[in-house]
C-alpha cells in the first residue's frame, strides 16, 4: 500500500488545503496530515523563501502538496483527480459524461475565477466579521456561486450538488465557509445545502482539525482590521 502524507497549512485558513484533506477523507484514504507553519506568516521574517518553502515540503511555492510514495503531487484539484482515479469506488466524480464535464468545468471555474470575491474575503473559517459589506464586483462573484449552486440542485435533486458528495462539494465548501465568516445571507433555496455539507461527516471531522490547527498571525491581523473576531465561532459554540 502507498504511503501517502498531505502537507497543509493551517486548516484553519488555507482553503486549498481543505480542499483535498476533504476529498481523501471522504474516499477513506489513509494519509498522515504534516502541517508547515511559512515563518513570514509567523511575523518571524519578512519573507519565506522558494528555498526554504521547498525545504517544507513544496514544489512550486505553495502548499497543498500530497507525496504519494515520495512522489509529489502539488495543486489541489490534481490532487483530488489522483484521489478520483486511485478510489474509484468513492464515485468523486458524477458518472454520467456530461454531468462529469459540468463538475470539472466549475471546480476549475474555482481555481481560475472568484478573484474578488477571494481577495476581499480571505478564508478564516472559526473568524467572523460583523457588517461587512463586499464590494461590486465582489458581490458579482457571490451571485455567480448562488447561481451555479442552484442549477446545479435544481437538476441533481441534491442533497450535494451532483447528487452524491463530489470533489466539486469539496472545492466549494470553503467558499461557505466565508459566508458565514462574513455574514453572507444565503438565498433560502441554498439553505438545505449549506446545512448537508456543514453536517457531512468529512467536514465535521475536517473542523475538528481546524480548531486545533496553529494559528497564522497575519491572518487573524487582517481579519481584526476589518473589526473581526479569529475566534467567534468557537465563542459561539458547535460550528
């Protein structure tokens, strides 16, 4: 059996490392979880080097990174498509063509777009921001979520949006996360999903994780200067 070991970032921030820690949970991968702490999100230095960010575990940079055997694999949704083909039986994919090519047109939607939405709204899953208020063009790449959610129900029947749980419920699940951060209201019709994909077995375990996952300094800064709590969600009881 391969050795495969996820190196994450904080689950408590890294939206991409969520992602597939989601995905091989999910499948009921066996895989050890190493967490890298970059020291200039620790304060403890202006910057982290490439050399330095590979000497932790990364190819390119950036983080997440699963070793299949020693082998690397470094961006999440090729991560999720080696988890795909290698546990077929977890069915991460719709089954049918057209529905499949629909989950990966808007999981790389996901890793291309959102840009404003992203920026302005960094992933800080335990944090809330009181009043926020998301600008224009932030706001369009609200309303193109709500509206590929909705299609995508509407034609599965739910309760996840190709049916069954997929790698494309994993790469949206921390876009939720930063509505509830910063207080999105979520249109009635979402609501069920929302709360399916917030009771998944995988995400509950996944925040168990985060609560106990170290913190980024400069994350919990930024979200303060918005007037946010890193910590409100946690104050607040079960997530």
């Amino acid at each position: 059996m391969s050795k495969l070991t996820l190196t994450v970032l904080s689950l408590r921030y890294s939206s991409w490392s969520m992602r597939p820690w989601l995905t091989l949970t999910h499948a009921g991968v066996a895989f050890e979880t190493e967490t890298v702490e970059l020291p200039h999100m620790q304060r403890a230095s202006e910057t982290t080097s490439l050399a330095q960010r590979r000497a932790m575990g990364s190819v390119r940079g950036l983080f997440p990174v699963l070793r299949v055997d020693g082998t690397p694999i470094h961006e999440s949704l090729a991560i999720c498509e080696y988890v795909a083909d290698t546990h077929p039986a977890a069915q991460l994919w719709p089954t049918d063509a057209l529905r499949r090519a629909e989950a990966r047109a808007i999981c790389s939607e996901m890793v291309s777009g959102f840009t404003n939405m992203r920026g302005e709204m960094s992933c800080h899953w335990l944090g809330r921001v009181p009043n926020f208020k998301p600008s224009a063009a932030a706001r369009a790449d609200i309303d193109r979520v709500f509206e590929l959610w909705g299609e995508k129900l509407e034609r599965s029947g739910g309760p996840f949006l190709f049916g069954r749980f997929s790698i494309a419920d994993a790469m949206y699940f921390p876009v939720l996360t930063r509505f509830r951060t910063y207080g999105v209201e979520l249109p009635p019709r979402l609501a069920t999903y929302a709360e399916a994909l917030e009771a998944h077995a995988p995400v509950r375990a996944l925040l168990e994780k985060a609560r106990t996952a170290p913190r980024i300094p400069i994350y919990d800064d930024g979200l303060r200067k918005l007037g946010g709590d890193p910590d409100a969600a946690l104050r607040a009881g079960p997530a």
